[in-house]
C-alpha cells in the first residue's frame, strides 16, 4: 500500500518528532486508489482506499527536548508564589 514519508527533526532528548515535509511513497498496485498505477475513473468497490502508517525519517537530529517538552520542563521548575 501507498504510504507518506515524514521528513523532519528527531529530539532525542524526548523521543518527539517534528515534520518539516511529507511525500507520497507510491506502491505501484493497480488495486491502490493512492497509486500512480490505478486506472483514473475506476469504481471498483475492492479497491484499496486506506494508507499504510506514515514512515518518519529523520533528516535532523537534536540531542536536547523539543520545544513544548523543554518548556514544560522550565515551568515545573519555576518556584510557585505564595499567597
């Protein structure tokens, strides 16, 4: 089946992915509305209509936490005031 491929960064400090592009990887099935192959008008009830999971694939590594995970981390941190 057809996928997309999600290029983008990898935070290694938290494990979060963050895209920057996706492409269509294109499984060449007749049978697969996604594909280039698939007859054009084709009705055919059988016909693959679903994707395969998305594919990431880092292009960038960071060591440090992603950003939302890097300011939750400063807020817990931060002292609460007293009332």
């Amino acid at each position: 089946m057809c996928h997309n491929v999600v290029e983008g960064r990898l935070y290694e400090g938290c494990g979060h992915f963050q895209a920057m592009n996706t492409e269509r990887a294109d499984c060449r099935n007749k049978a697969c509305v996604f594909s280039g192959s698939h007859t054009p008008g084709c009705r055919n009830p059988a016909c693959n209509k679903f994707m395969t999971i998305p594919e990431n694939k880092p292009i960038r590594q960071s060591p440090r936490e992603c950003p939302d995970c890097a300011q939750r981390t400063r807020m817990a941190s931060m002292p609460v005031p007293y009332r």
